[in-house]
C-alpha cells in the first residue's frame, strides 16, 4: 500500500467503458484500486445493451463500483451540433470534472477525443500531474477505409493525439501492431511508445484449477491423461477454427480432445455442426468465468486465425499456445511459450498439433507458460501502465 492515498483518474473519452467486463479498461482501475491509489473513471456515455451490443446510456450519473472506484458518467456536448460533438467527441465538462477530481496521475484511454483540448487546459494550470495513455487503434479495427485513414486518423485524431503528446510520458500501444500505428499514423515518438499487453484478471483465476480440471473432463468424458487443446471466441470464418476441428478429426488419436466455446456466426454454423465428432466438445457461449474454467480444463490453447483478447488470457492462465503468425503480435511469445503457424491451414495445424504431442516439447513449452503468465496479469500490467515497472 502506499503511504498516503493519490488520485488517479482514468479518461474513457476516447472509447467505450462497460461496466462488469474484464476489459483493460476495467482492470486498470481495479488494480490501481488494489496499490492503495484512489481511482475515479471519468467515462462517456458509450456502454453495452444486454445483447452485447453498443448503446448510448440514458442520462449523466456518478456511482461506485464493486471493484472499489468511482464511474462519472458525462454525456456529450447538446445543442445545434451536437451530431459533430458525438463524432468528435466533445463533452459537456471534462475540464470541470478534473478540476474537482484533482487527480496526481491521468490514464488516457485513447487519445482520440475532442476533449483533450481541456485535459490540456487543466494539465498547463497543474504541471505536476504525470499523464500516462494507451491506444487500441489499428489499421485493422480502425482505419479501414480512405476516409477513415487519411481524415480522421491521419488529420483529427493525429492533432489531439499532438495535443496531449507534450504531457504524456508514455503513450502505450497494447499490441505492437498498434505501437506502430502510433507511430507512423499518429507521429509519436519512438522514444514514447512501449508495450503494454492485454492480459488476464488474477482474481479471475481459481485457486482451485485442478478440481476444476477434472469436473470439466469428466462431465465431457475426457481422461485426465487425455491431451485436451481449447479455442473459441467469436466463430467466423477468420478464426480459422473450422481448420482446426478437420486436423483434430484427421489425427488418428483417441487421447487427442478439442472444446470449443463461443458462438458461431450464422453462415458458418451448418458447416460447423458438420464437423463435430466424439473428440471435439463444443460448449456453446460460456460467460467470463466459464471461459477461464474451461481453458484451465485444457493443456493447450490454440487460436488459429484472427487475435483476439482470448490470445493474452490464455497465456495469463499458464498455458502454452498455438498461434497464427501475425506480423506485429509476437509480443505473445515469452521465450518459447508459443508455437506460430506458418501455414494457417489444416496440414499446417496438424503439425503444430502433432508437435504439441511430443512430449519432449510439450513440457519445454508447459515450463515456459509458467514463466510467461506473470507479464499477463494485471496485477502487473496496471503497475507498468502508471511507470512502475
């Protein structure tokens, strides 16, 4: 704990905040909660309906979480242009909510917002405050298009982004694809950007892994000496996991098991349910809990398509992982944890599969898992988020 309490204030201005998720937006206050820090968030109005989808919350309120900090919720500018202050996000009192937050540290959730015209304002009146930010935007999940890229990156988020930039002592990208988007498409310095991984709650994790383990199996029919590989998510065709369940069925292997968890898209799901068989167990949508549960049931995680936060929680929980061979994302590999496809396809699957099976490199790479999961856990990254580490 510290000596004396210190504020921070998390700024999700920039993007959404999600209440009860185990987002890094959660998670960073949460854990800052846990160094002994007095934490408000100070969130738009942008959150989840209970179809998982995105929505706009009825009305400004401020509230206390379970996880021990404070939620302003504030709602974007009214009037005549207001369309343009929800594109642009600009909000009705980011300068005022600082002022009577008076924070030591700011964490910036994406420095794509308007408002950062105001954090300026109060960071040039109280110099002493550190200011830390991150981004989680890409060329895949943002700049897609022409408009996208050229005007609103390369123009809009590029000037805020220089706005908070002289204040910022690190502006974190959270893949290193996305260290690099900071770079070239927002012009920050090489000097300023670090790595600061997604990763898993530790509290999350039971202390009871292997009781878990062996219910998990038993109510699937799975031995534990059984090798069990898991993967899931969002089942599309980019996951590539349809590639995965044909070279479990064309490994003539009876200790050889693969669960599946998630929800399949619609046009995937007939071809899908084709090539279920008695080695592969698809559990359907699991909640956060039940994902860590089964993975935990597992020895192997393998995601051979498209990243997705999955990526980073398996290896949170200790596992050793197979992955498709994304240029910018071997951040994941921790000095051997990981095997990377080179060939995204059936045959390629099946020789990491069939190599995780040789004992001799399963265990070097168990061995290395165990050492891997401490830099993807946020008891960690949240102290590397504020310069601790």
């Amino acid at each position: 704990m510290l000596g004396s309490k210190k504020k921070i204030v998390h700024l999700c201005l920039g993007n959404f905040y999600i209440d009860g998720y185990s987002y890094q937006e959660n998670m960073l206050p949460k854990y800052h909660v846990k160094m002994g820090y007095d934490v408000t968030v100070i969130a738009s109005l942008v959150s989840f309906n209970t179809d998982g989808k995105y929505c706009l919350l009825d009305s400004e309120k401020e509230y206390q979480t379970s996880d021990g900090y404070k939620v302003i919720r504030m709602d974007y500018k009214k009037g005549f242009l207001r369309k343009i202050y929800k594109r642009f996000r600009f909000y009705t009192k980011t300068y005022e909510l600082l002022e009577s937050e008076h924070p030591n540290i700011i964490f910036v959730h994406n420095t794509s917002f308007g408002d950062a015209i105001y954090v300026k304002k109060y960071l040039k009146k109280h110099p002493c405050v550190d200011v830390y930010a991150d981004s989680h935007a890409d060329w895949v999940n943002s700049a897609r298009n022409f408009l996208s890229m050229r005007i609103l990156h390369q123009i809009v988020w590029r000037h805020y982004t220089s706005v908070l930039l002289p204040y910022c002592k690190k502006i974190y990208g959270v893949l290193p694809v996305r260290c690099d988007f900071l770079h070239k498409i927002y012009h920050v310095p090489l000097e300023k950007i670090e790595l600061l991984p997604l990763g898993v709650d530790d509290d999350a994790i039971p202390v009871n892994r292997k009781e878990i383990r062996m219910n998990i199996r038993e109510k699937l029919g799975i031995k534990e000496n059984d090798v069990v590989v898991i993967t899931g998510g969002k089942i599309d065709i980019f996951k590539n996991i349809h590639y995965l369940m044909q070279a479990v069925s064309e490994i003539d292997d009876e200790k050889l098991h693969l669960i599946v968890f998630g929800t399949v898209v619609p046009e995937l799901k007939e071809y899908f349910e084709s090539l279920l068989f008695n080695r592969i167990h698809y559990v359907g949508w699991c909640n956060s809990k039940q994902v860590i549960d089964y993975m935990i049931s597992a020895d192997v995680a393998c995601f051979p398509g498209t990243h997705s936060t999955l990526w980073e929680e398996a290896i949170g929980l200790s596992l050793p992982c197979i992955f498709k061979d994304w240029e910018g994302m071997h951040h994941v590999d921790i000095n051997g944890n990981c095997l990377f496809l080179q060939d995204d396809n059936i045959e390629g699957i099946k020789t990491a599969l069939l190599n995780i099976l040789d004992k001799g490199i399963y265990e070097k790479m168990f061995l290395k898992a165990q050492f891997a999961a401490t830099s993807f856990k946020y008891s960690e990254i949240s102290k590397k988020a504020i310069g601790l580490l």
